[in-house]
C-alpha cells in the first residue's frame, strides 16, 4: 500500500487579490500547483518529480493570514488568495473537512466488502498544522487565536535562538510521526539558524487503496519507452476495469478511482509522438476540475489498462526560487525593508519578520494494492532588521513518460502532482 505527506516552515524575515466571492481553494491550489510544476520540473528533464499543492497551498495560507500591505497584495496576486482571512479560513476549513470524511465514507465501502468476503483495507487520511515559534517572542494573540481556531494549527514555542539545531530535531521528528517515517528531514542542516522565529509546518498522509485492486498476477515486465528513445522493461500491472476517460489535444486523460470513488488518480498520457513537457504546458487550472469529474457523463468506460508500478523518493527541494520568480518577492524582504508580516507580531524597523525559505518534500509509491504518498513543506521565517465513450474496451498503454495527479474528486484539488519519466 501506498502514502503521501507534505510539510511547511516559516521563519521570521500585479493585480489584487481575489474577490472573496470568485474564491475557489481548489482551483487556487491547482493553478499554484501548475506554476510550480513548471518552474521546477522544467530543471529536471526526464527525471521523476512529483509536489503537493494542496499541502503547499494550505501552508502557505497559514502565512497569507498574516501577511499586511503591499506584501499580502503581491501575494494574494501570485497564489490568488481573496482579500480578507474569513473566506480563506472557511474555503480551507471547508476542504479539511471534505477530505476527513471521505476517510469515514470508505469504512462503510469496507465494512460492506467484508461482510460480503473480501480482506479490504480503507483509506487512511491524516492532515495536521502546527507552528513552532521562539518562546518568549511577541507573536500577537489575535493570529495565535486565528491560527489555532480557524486553521487547526496550534503553537507550539521553541528556542532557536540558544538551540536551532535541537529546534530543526524537533520539528522534523513531528513531521516523521505525522507522515509515518515517510519524510525524513524535511528542513536539511542548517535551514534553521538563530535568527529564525517561526516554523509552520503542515504535514498529510495518504493511504489509498483502489477500487479495484490489480491482480498480482497479470503484473509483469512490459517496455517502456523513456525520453531519450531508450526502451527498457518495467513491471507493469495490467486490468480491464472503469475509468473515465478523455481524449484530448495531442494526449489522453484516464481516471482511476480509490475505494469509495471520491480519491481518483489521474493520468495525463501524451499521444505517440508528443511529449510529457509539451502536456504540461496545456493543461490549466480549468482542466483539472473538469478531469475530476471524468466518467460521471455519459459514464465510465471499460478500458484494458497497463499501469507501470513506481516509487519516487524525493529530497527537500526549495521553493523559495520559484516562488520569487512568480512574483513573491516583498514576503522575502525584496527589496530589503518590504516585508510586511504584522499581523503576525509588531513590525519594528530594527525587527520584523520575513520568509527565508521554503522547503518541500514528497513521497509516492504505487503498486496493485493502491498508492501511497508522503509530502512536506518548510516555510522558515526570520528576524530582519532593515468526453466521448468508445463501445468497446479502450487500449490505455502507460508505456512512456506520463503526467498524474491525486484528486479530490468533489473539488477537484490535487493533493499531488508530479511526471514519472522513469518508473523503475
């Protein structure tokens, strides 16, 4: 079985932001997800890479919260956040709420599987906040308050100042327990110094089994054919099961579901001859809520499916680089003096707060049982001073690169994204 988990630290360091009535989390959160795909996948061609928006969206929300000024202005622009907190907190509370149930819906798709004789296991779903701060700095209440009331993400106080390394031990053994050894130290050494007041930190893990599991015995060595025109065998499953199905502009969009059908895996398959970055570069925001619904009209379809199996085992990326070049800039101090974190804790000119970095982390593996994946995000901040269905079964071969993604299937919000360009 497979899992995903997904982390965020803060240190202490264009257009509006969205209306709150046209505020879409989902929507938000694939579009960020899309731009940073693209940012960062595009420096590491053929390469496996995978992220979790949703879990980099939610963290970076935590921090919007607090944002003032021009500062929140540019990065309500870049993560199309509305204006004011309610609506962010409540479209966010909303979600969290959406993916703790499909966790409980499954039991009873399990309970029923049981009865009927069948060793079924359920989804797992597990989704945690929480900030570490510098004891003893002048956090304001009302954010604590708001952190802990309407995001779920206690406070819990820390010193870095006398001890940032026993600080970065502490933060990632929560992230290891939340993600079930999964992520292992998501803030590398020395990404946290004596400088750096807050760290907020979201943390998700995912067990995922599918609605119809494969049969380990149709599992076996089929090629597949990587970016470079190499060929080579991978152990591929193989099934005739529904999905939904799509064909689009130079590639295929195929739905799978997890037990209970509100988790789908989504594979973005490109056409002989095109490529997975030339995918990348079509799909939007848009589409991804569309695919969510795949196979709901005219239905679903029967397709003959060869999925190859895959681990990718991620180290901490930065996002820090992507972010600035999509334009959040006054969040990093640039140019120095700009940040406006208020909201957070009183900003001084000879002491406020600003990001340093952004750290992030992912784990997917899956196999014939289902999926499972693991992400974390560090967000560290510092003190500064100054569809048509085919009548018969669709050949679906997985045999080259391929774009995916995890979705929630009411919202449509990817809980991950990612390119398997080598699935051995």
């Amino acid at each position: 079985m497979k899992i995903c988990v997904l982390l965020f630290v803060f240190t202490s360091v264009l257009s509006c932001a969205v209306p709150a009535a046209d505020f879409d989390a989902a929507v938000a959160t694939n579009q960020v997800g899309l731009d940073l795909y693209r940012q960062l996948a595009a420096k590491e061609p053929g390469k496996n890479f995978v992220l979790s928006p949703y879990s980099i969206e939610s963290a970076l929300a935590l921090v919007y919260a607090g944002a003032d000024g021009a500062t929140r202005d540019e990065m309500g622009r870049v993560l199309r956040f509305p204006i004011e907190n309610a609506p962010l907190q409540s479209a966010f509370g909303d979600l969290r709420t959406a993916l703790d149930q499909v966790a409980e819906q499954s039991r009873s798709v399990a309970t029923s599987r049981r009865r009927a004789g069948g060793n079924i296991d359920i989804i797992e779903w597990h989704a945690a906040n929480r900030l570490f701060g510098q004891r003893g700095y002048p956090f304001r209440d009302s954010f604590l308050a708001l952190m802990k009331n309407g995001f779920a993400a206690p406070f819990d106080p820390l010193d870095f100042k006398r001890d940032a390394e026993g600080a970065r031990g502490t933060i990632n053994a929560w992230v290891e327990a939340q993600t079930r050894s999964k992520i292992h130290d998501l803030i590398p050494r020395g990404g946290l110094t004596a400088d750096h007041r807050l760290v907020l930190v979201n943390a998700l893990y995912l067990k995922a089994p599918w609605q119809k599991p494969f049969n380990k015995t149709d599992t076996v060595p089929r090629p597949f054919h990587f970016r470079e025109g190499e060929t080579r065998d991978v152990a591929t499953m193989r099934e005739t099961t529904l999905v939904g199905y799509a064909a689009e502009d130079g590639f295929a969009a195929v739905a799978l579901d997890y037990l209970g059908s509100q988790l789908r895996f989504l594979i973005l398959l490109p056409d002989e001859g095109q490529t997975v970055e030339t995918v990348a570069t079509k799909i939007s925001a848009a589409d991804l809520t569309r695919w969510a619904r795949l196979g709901e009209k005219p239905g679903p379809a029967t397709a003959d499916l060869s999925l190859p199996k895959f681990r990718v085992e991620g180290v901490t990326v930065p996002l820090g680089p992507a972010l600035r070049t999509l334009g959040v800039k006054r969040a990093f101090d640039e140019p120095a003096g700009s940040a406006n974190f208020d909201r957070i804790a009183p900003r001084k000119p000879d002491d406020y707060l600003a990001l340093s970095e952004v750290f992030h982390q992912t784990f997917i593996a899956l196999d014939e049982e289902g999926t499972e994946a693991a992400a974390a995000t560090a967000v560290t901040m510092l003190t500064l001073s100054a569809i048509a269905q085919p009548q018969n079964p669709i050949q679906v071969r997985v045999d080259r690169p391929f774009l995916f993604a995890i979705q929630h299937r009411a919202s449509g919000v990817c809980l991950f994204l990612g390119r398997i360009a080598d699935p051995r």
